[in-house]
C-alpha cells in the first residue's frame, strides 16, 4: 500500500507513535536498523487491531512506499545518529517532502540541519513529543516548530494523534524552526523542577512527619482532587504504595537507589537561560539536586564528617501538611514563569513570535507536566499577552500572596531540621526577589566601580558615573567607554571571575532592613570582620563603600543613590554553563547570577511590588548574635562558593586531561585580585593535604568550621526567610551543605517518577543490576532493560 506517513526509529517510543497514527486511520510505514524491531512493530500492529502498518528493513524501500509528498518521522537517539539516520533517508527524498525529528534535540542541531536540507529542497521539522510511551500511543503532546507550509503537510495527522482536552487537540504550529525543540527543552527543564519540589515535599513528610507510605500516597491522591491536579502527584500517589515483589517486604521506593539520572535537556534549559539572562532557580535547584546525587560515594563520606542539627521537635501534622500543599502550588507556578520567561527569551531573540499562552495550552494533556494549573495560565497570558512574567498576573498574583505565610513556614521547618529544599527556598527567593522595588544589587554595582570602574546608574538623575571611593582612586577617563563596554563578554578571566557569587553574599545581609543599622554601623562591623578569618579585598571595600558621602547632593551616601541595577560581562554566565556542562552543583554562583538578572528588571519589579505581597513584620531580633551569625553564616557560604568553583574546575581539568591542580589555583588567587581572602591559605592547605580530595568541604578542617558555624548559618536563612528578605545565595549554600551532608536524598523518588513514566530504569540499594517496575497494571513490557539503562547520561 502506499503510506501516509512513515516512522523511522522503533524503540518503544517510536513503536507506539506509529501505532497511534495508525489507530486513527493513517497508513504507516516503519523502518529501523534493525530488522527484528520492524517485525515487532509489524506484529504489534496486527494483535492491537489489524492496524494498517507495514514495515521495511531498508531505507530506500522505506522511502518508496510514501505517498509524495513523502513524510518521515524520525525517533531515534539525538545527536550523531539523527545526522546519520538524515543523511540515510535524504538521498531517496525529492524536493518538497518532510522530514520531522522527534527527538528530544538540542536546538542548535535542528537549526544546523534545516540549513544543509534546505539547500536540497527538503523541509525540515524538529518536534518536542512529551507524554512517555503511553502517551505515543495514546495522545501525546507536539510541539512541532518548522516552516508553515511543512508544518500544513503534517497537520491533519498531528492533530488527531495528539492528547486531546477541552479547548482541542493538545498541539499547533509553534514557530520557525527551532521553536519546537525549544519549548519541549524548556517544558522538560519545568518536569525537573515539578519532579524536585514534589522529592522536597516527600523528603519533609517523611523525615518531620514520620509520614508512612500509605499516609503520603493517600494525602497526594487527596492534593491531585484539588489546585495541584496534575499528571506527576497522580503518579506520585501511585508510586508511593506499591510493594516490593523481589524481597517480599516494604516498598519498592524505599529500594531505589537515589541517583537520578537524565537526559541533558535539564542542563540545555540552565545553560540557555543563563545565554537569555532569565532567572530560572527553581529549575537549576533541581538540576544541582541530580548533580548531587549522583555523587552517592561522595556523599556518605561526607554524612561522617558533616552535621546537621538533631531535631526531634514536634510539628502540627495537620498544618504541615496544609503548608507543604500551599508550598508546593506556589513553587510550581513561579517553576513555570520562569520557564515561561526562558522560552520568551530566545523567542524575542531569534524572532520566533512564540506565544506563550499557546505554549501552556498545548502542556495540558498528554505530556509530563500536564496540570489543572496550565489552565489558569493560559488564561493569565491571554488577558495580557504582554505580560512580562506569569506571577504579576493578578489572579496568579492573589494565590501566591495567600500562600506564602504557609510557604515561609515550610522553608524555616527544613532549615531548622537540616532538610536541603534547594528548588522550594530557590522559588520563595524568586518570589521575595521580584516583588521588591529595591534590592541590594547597588551593593554589587558600587563594588564593580570600585574595582574595576565599571560605573553605575543613580537613582535621582539621568546618566552614568563613577566615584572616586578613596583618595587611591584616579580618574578613569571616558566614562562613556566604560558604560557602552558593561555587557561585552570577556575573552579571558572565566575562571576566576566564577567567584562573581562572593561579591553578591556581602550584598545580600539586608543588615539595613532587619537589623536597621546606618552606613557608618555597617561600615564598621565590616571594617571589624576584615580584621578576622573574613579578612578579604570585597569585605575591605564593601566597609570603604558604606560609608563615602554623596558629593553630588552633598546629602547622604553614594550607596543609597546607585541604582540596583548590576552589570555583568559574561564570565558569569560562562561558568553556569560550564557548571552544567560538568554535571556540578554550583547553587551559590547561580544564585548570584540570578540575582544580576532580576536586578536589571527594574521597571518589572516596580510593578510587581505593587501586588506580590510579603510579611509585616517588626519582631525585634537580638542585634549581637545576629550581626555574629551573619558573620558566620557568610563565612560558610563563602567556603561553598568556593567548593562549587574548584569543583567546575575540576570537572573540566579532568575532562580536558588539563591536570589543573587546585591547591595551586587557591595559591594564585592569594593575592592580586578581586577574591583574595585570608580563606585561600585554608584551601590551599586543604587541597595540599588531600589532592584526591573530592570537595573542599570534606576536608576535615573545612568541615569543622562549617559545622561549628551551621546553627548560626539556619538562624540568618530562618530571619530572612520570616522578613521577606531573599538571600538566594546565603539560602543556596546552605542547601549545597545540607545535600551534601546526606547519604541518603529524595533522589528515589525522582528516578521512581522516571521509570513510572519514561521506564528509564534504575538501581536498587540492596542489590547490583538494573530494574525496571510495573508500577500499574497499565504498565507493559519495556522490552531490553540494558538498552534503557546504556542510554542514561
């Protein structure tokens, strides 16, 4: 017979997408490498109802018995064997026919081959397909990004095989090429994070509520009957229960290993909001907490040497719970804008036009993050198709400030009872970020004009300046050179400027709005902590800065009139990507990169703070032991910004065969540049004492210090946390320790979620091997296990 379509590429994915079109009518053609896949297809078509599929076992047959014009499909690993699988079928394509790659694409490749099929007259579509293997065969959601008239040629098939809801079917033209693969890499960088919010949740009933399996797959049934409606708490609830078959005893969760694999389509969203400067915390949180994991040896190590506190204070059960559900709707929204934000972006960017109320609407069934929630946000896009980000919508706006009393109170719970909540704190900070007009992001741009006279805006006049801050300072010349140069990237410097996350964490104390100290009281209790293991070059500046008066008006300080608007020049943005390049966590640096991107949004923050609501609260705080903990809070942090350095360091060393040694990276930086801190003498001697050291804050020096300093660390997050001040890099260090300092992480969780939905495979904790589970009695064969788990990056 002559096909409709054909499908090129049968793991179970690619069989259950040709199984699907064939189920609505479409005659379809399947080839693959191998033969025996192509029967197996073949054969499933005639016990699942007679379907009108055929198969070929080669390329140029398979090609034959398309209708012109012909329309592939291809499902097959992304990168060298799309190219390969391309190349095989091109040369028996005519012009005018479709190839469609529905794989899970890093966009660039899709854009690269456009070009090279374009000059043979050969369309080319990359499609997002989101749902797992059911949803292949039963409805998934497309997301098909190429040109129009290829995208009209594919339509009628498309748009009967995908999920189906209320409003249609759950796919539609997104934009040129290179659309597609884009929102389904961010739609999966949202799948990451909803998979670590619901892990942090199950973490905290589960250690503070002593919460039985049952007891938490009854409350996540009881939450998806409600706002949190959605495919991952169905699963979740499912996952939960379900005992163990090979020992007989307990639940299966509690036998998954807890490293959590992935696919790169989490690090591709991280490193492109970094390349869209969007902030995206909750997102890269979840991708820092599958780094972590998997660093299982590292970890139990440090479970030895590194402490927590040891809590066994009661809670209110019945509150907790209500708090962690409020907790958890509010961290998913603010888990969408900024996936929302990323995909706007690069569309206003490569003049995609993407519409982002279209985006939420095609997520609504079918694919993994499929959820109630989808519906009030594709309603919030379309009131205001110039929304500038989903949480200043008023209505989503009205459900965050109803819940962050309850949301405050989950994160200060976790922090006191050592609990890491990376991807809940990193959204409550998203939140506590944009809803203040001001931040203390004119800290950090007075620190860059006083060491590298790279200017600053001011609050009360138009133009750009420079301070002479000491009698030291010369003048720097023409300031017009050095404002047009601020957003350049460097061509050198990467590595060292990491440390870009110090210079935010003396500018995160907030010490003038929770402590209400004056200029000259900050100034000098800075000048004090120069004078002690916090002695470095930003302390010393940061307590010359305070206290310089405003010459311009002759009335204040110049801190008070920079505006909090940071520059940056590109160094920072290199190094999260190099971060996720090398699969490590770098929670601080994100932080501090974050903070510069929020900082430039200025007129969006204005107005959000006019409807994001915080607390009111003036409860006296003891001024000593606060000014003391955050002393000891920031030396900590510190020491883990320089831990997530050394160790991206590390990764590419190791990668490139550079054979960097990091005692001696510590050495250089003594003294000289911007990071020079009495610490480096300590890490120096840390990485000298144990080359193979895996992290610096196993060290057993390092690690005294730390935990010494951990009680005081958790007071300073708990103060800001029930002020409403965002400390997203003070909060991210903290997390960094409290994941590392654990043997055991949610991580379980997140990879039983994968293998109930993608069959992804995992390892068990009492046995050697690779295991997949029938979660449900609508779970099939996978077929080769091997095959699965040979796939996992």
């Amino acid at each position: 017979m002559s096909c409709d379509v054909g499908l090129y590429g049968l793991a179970v994915m690619g069989q259950n997408f040709a199984l699907n079109m064939a189920s609505h009518g479409f005659k379809v053609c399947v080839g693959n490498r191998s033969p025996a896949k192509v029967e197996l297809t073949v054969n499933r078509a005639k016990t699942e109802g007679n379907l009108p599929l055929v198969g070929s076992i080669d390329p140029k047959d398979f090609v034959k018995q398309l209708s012109k014009p012909r329309k592939i499909i291809i499902l097959v690993m992304a990168g060298k064997p799309v190219d390969d699988t391309i190349e095989t079928l091109s040369q028996y394509l005519d012009e005018g026919d479709v190839i469609v790659d529905g794989g899970n694409e890093w966009f660039h490749n899709t854009l690269r081959r456009s070009k090279t099929l374009e000059a043979k007259g050969i369309h080319f579509i990359g499609m997002g397909i989101s749902g797992g293997e059911e949803g292949a065969r039963n409805g998934p959601s497309l997301m098909p990004g190429g040109p129009k008239v290829a995208y009209d040629m594919i339509e009628p098939i498309i748009t009967k095989c995908a999920a189906q809801v209320n409003d249609g079917a759950c796919t539609g033209y997104v934009g040129p090429v290179g659309s597609g693969n884009y929102v389904k890499m961010v739609h999966n960088g949202i799948e990451y994070a909803d998979m670590q919010l619901i892990g942090e949740v199950y973490d905290i009933m589960r250690h503070v509520l002593k919460l039985s399996n049952e007891e938490m797959a009854s409350t996540f049934e009881e939450w998806n009957k409600t706002e949190l409606d959605c495919y991952l708490i169905e699963i979740t609830a499912k996952i939960l229960p379900k005992k163990d078959e090979l020992t007989g005893k307990g639940y299966v969760l509690d036998y998954v290993l807890d490293k959590t694999g992935m696919k790169g389509t989490g690090r591709w969203t991280i490193q492109e909001a970094a390349e869209r400067s969007v902030a995206a915390p909750t997102m890269a949180a979840s991708l820092d907490a599958r780094y972590i994991s998997a660093r299982k040896d590292e970890r139990v190590k440090a479970s030895a040497i590194l402490k927590g506190p040891d809590l066994e204070v009661p809670v209110n059960k019945a509150q907790m719970i209500d708090d962690l559900k409020a907790a958890l709707y509010a961290s998913k929204v603010c888990s969408y804008a900024q996936g929302l934000g990323i995909i706007k972006g690069c569309s206003d960017d490569m003049n995609w036009n993407v519409n982002l109320s279209d985006c939420a609407r095609l997520w609504k069934g079918g694919c993994i993050i499929r959820a109630a929630l989808l519906q009030k946000i594709q309603d919030a896009m379309s009131r205001d198709v110039n929304l500038p980000n989903l949480i200043m919508d008023p209505v989503i706006a009205g459900e965050l400030n109803e819940r962050t009393s309850a949301w405050r109170r989950v994160i200060i719970t976790a922090v006191a009872y050592g609990i890491a909540t990376p991807a809940l704190s990193g959204s409550l900070n998203y939140f506590d970020s944009f809803r203040r007009a001001s931040l203390p992001a004119n800290m950090t741009q007075a620190q860059r004009d006083f060491f590298g006279g790279h200017t600053y805006a001011r609050t009360d006049r138009e133009g750009v300046f420079h301070t002479a801050w000491t009698d030291a300072h010369k003048s720097i010349g023409d300031i017009s050179e050095r404002a047009a140069g601020r957003f350049k990237r460097d061509t050198f410097g990467c590595l060292c400027n990491q440390f870009a996350a110090l210079r935010q964490l003396p500018a995160r104390i907030n010490a003038v709005h929770v402590l209400k100290l004056s200029n000259e009281e900050m100034a000098s209790t800075f000048e004090e902590w120069n004078k002690g293991e916090l002695d470095c070059y930003l302390i010393e500046i940061t307590a010359k800065i305070l206290p310089k008066k405003d010459e311009l008006t002759g009335k204040g300080y110049v801190l008070d009139y920079v505006l909090d608007k940071t520059g940056m020049k590109g160094t920072g943005r290199w190094t999260i990507q190099e971060a996720a390049e090398r699969s490590v966590a770098a929670p601080t640096m994100a932080a501090s990169l974050d903070a510069r991107y929020i900082s430039a949004r200025k007129d969006e923050r204005v107005k959000a703070s006019a409807i994001l609501k915080g607390p009111d609260l003036e409860v006296p705080v003891n001024k000593a032991m606060l000014i003391n903990d955050l002393k000891a809070a920031l030396y900590s942090s510190k020491v883990c910004s320089y831990a997530q350095g050394l160790g991206i360091i590390k990764g590419c060393s190791d990668d490139m065969k550079w054979d960097v040694n990091l005692s001696d990276c510590a050495r250089m930086w003594k003294g000289g540049c911007i990071i020079r801190a009495a610490l480096l003498q300590k890490i120096q001697d840390a990485m000298s004492r144990d080359i193979n050291l895996p992290n610096l804050i196993m060290d057993p020096v390092i690690a005294g210090e730390l935990n010494e300093r951990t009680a005081a660390w958790r007071r300073v997050i708990i103060t800001a946390v029930g002020y409403g001040i965002a400390t997203p890099a003070m909060s991210g260090s903290l997390n960094y320790f409290d994941s590392f300092r654990r043997a055991s992480l949610p991580a379980n969780m997140t990879q039983a979620q994968r293998d109930f939905f993608g069959g992804h495979t995992y390892a068990r904790t009492d046995r050697e091997g690779v295991f997949h589970t029938a979660w449900t009695d609508a779970h099939k064969s996978i077929g080769d296990i091997s095959e699965r788990a040979a796939g996992e990056v």
